[in-house]
C-alpha cells in the first residue's frame, strides 16, 4: 500500500551487497534488510537490481511517518473508489444540482445507528449525493462499503439461483460497514428478491449497520407494483422499517 518511490528517506542501494532471490515478475528480486528503528529484519524489493527501502520495517515506518501512511492510503483508497463507482456519478458539482442544499444535507449525515433515506422524483440528484456521502465515508475515512442497485440486486438474485454463493453475496451485504442500494423499488420485485432483502434489512437494522437508500416511489406504490402477488406485504413492510431506521431527505 506504501508507494515505496514516494517515502521520505528512500534510499537507492546496490543489491549486490546482500543475497537476493528473484521473484514471479522479471527483472524484480527480493531481499531481506534489518530494520533501522526495532533491529528485525524486513523484505525489500528490488528493480533491475536497484533497492529503494526507507530502511525501516513496515509497522516502524507506519509509527514514526503516520501522516505520510495515511496520505499514501487515502490515495490508495481513492484509485479503488474510482473503479467501483459508476463513472457518472464520480464527481459531484452541488451547484449544477436543481437544489445544492440537499447536498449539504446528505453531507452532514454521520455514519451511526440510523441510516439516510433520499426520496424523491428522479433527476433531483439523489444517487449522485449518496455516492458523494459513500465517496467521503471510504476515501477520507476508510469506512469500507458495498453498493448495489436495485436492478443490480434483482439480476443477482436470478443468477446465483439458489446456490451458495448467493448467501455468500448477501452475506457481505449484511456485514459491509455501509451499505448503499440505488433506486430501490425501480423494478417489479420477484417474491425472492423481497425475501432476501428483508433478511439484509433486518440483520443490519439489528446490529445497527447503517443502510445508505436512493428511491422514487413510497412504500405503497412500491408494493401496488406487486399488486395481489405474495410479497406485497413485505415489500411495504421493508420501506417502513427502512424510514423508521433512517435519516429521511426528501428530495
Ligand atoms: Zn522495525
């Protein structure tokens, strides 16, 4: 995670000095240096022969440089971010928004026991503030996250089928620190995609994980869409439990 190019005291050494052994990637070998700071011995790599170390093992550099680790990770974080948020939705200018106070009120959320819940009509800015909000929980604060959209949900629902690796999914959904669902209640749910999201629901509102919510439409438009077909109950039962265990900004 440390761009080692970028450390304060890195030095260039000649390799030769020490016995090196090469690795998978050509041209690149690995070596052992002995810690500055706590004397332990620590692995280096080396590029064409050419060693850049700070000289110091991971957990020493990480106590006497700690500013300079978390830069290094913010940095890190924020590459990540870019490849999991839909490009759309990666900058988010609150004066081009129709109203730049919501932004502000989305911003002040804090990340606790309670949720946040936008609704509102579509193109009022709603996903692009929650992703604003998702953005500065994980790139400034490290605070982990999982994001799915409601049609996102639905495919994954279908194509896991019944299999293992659906709990495995909605596992991490239940356990991620912030869980973000994009315009929830878009399609006409399946009775198993209600199912399994009451189960996510339920579990994160018990342990007081808080879930991030962009949607259009109100419980009970939600659960007409379902009209006589089993499932309507708990469709609406979900969106109540929701803005129950949420901060609520309508849009
Ligand atoms: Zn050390």
């Amino acid at each position: 995670m440390i761009a080692i190019a970028n450390l304060p005291q890195a030095e260039r050494l000649p390799v030769e000095e020490v016995p090196h052994r090469q690795t998978d990637i050509p041209g690149v070998t690995e070596s052992l240096r002995v810690c500055r700071k706590c004397n332990r011995s620590y692995k280096v790599l080396a590029l064409n022969r050419v060693v850049l170390t700070s000289g110091y093992c991971i957990p020493c550099f990480e106590t006497l440089f700690p500013d300079k680790c978390r830069d290094e990770a913010r940095d890190f974080r924020d590459k990540k971010f870019l490849e999991r948020c839909p490009p759309l939705y990666q900058q988010c200018d609150p004066q081009k928004l129709p109203n730049a106070s919501k932004f502000d009120e989305v911003m002040a959320w804090r990340r606790g026991k309670k949720g946040l819940v936008l609704i509102g009509s579509s193109q009022k800015g709603k996903t692009r503030c929650a992703w604003a909000k998702v953005k500065e929980l994980y790139v400034e604060h490290g605070v982990g996250f999982e994001a799915v959209s409601d049609l996102q949900f639905g495919h994954q629902i279908t194509n896991y089928g019944r299999s293992a690796t659906l709990g495995e999914w909605t596992e991490k959904l239940c356990r991620t620190p912030v869980l973000f669902i994009d315009d929830l209640g878009k399609s006409v749910p399946t009775e198993r995609f209600v199912s399994e999201l009451q189960n996510i629901v339920e579990e994160r509102v018990s342990y007081f994980k808080p879930i991030i919510v962009t949607m259009q439409i109100t419980g009970k438009e939600w659960a007409q869409k379902l009209a006589s077909r089993s499932g309507s109950d708990i469709a609406e039962a979900i969106i109540n439990r929701l803005k129950a265990h949420c901060e609520v900004i309508q849009f």
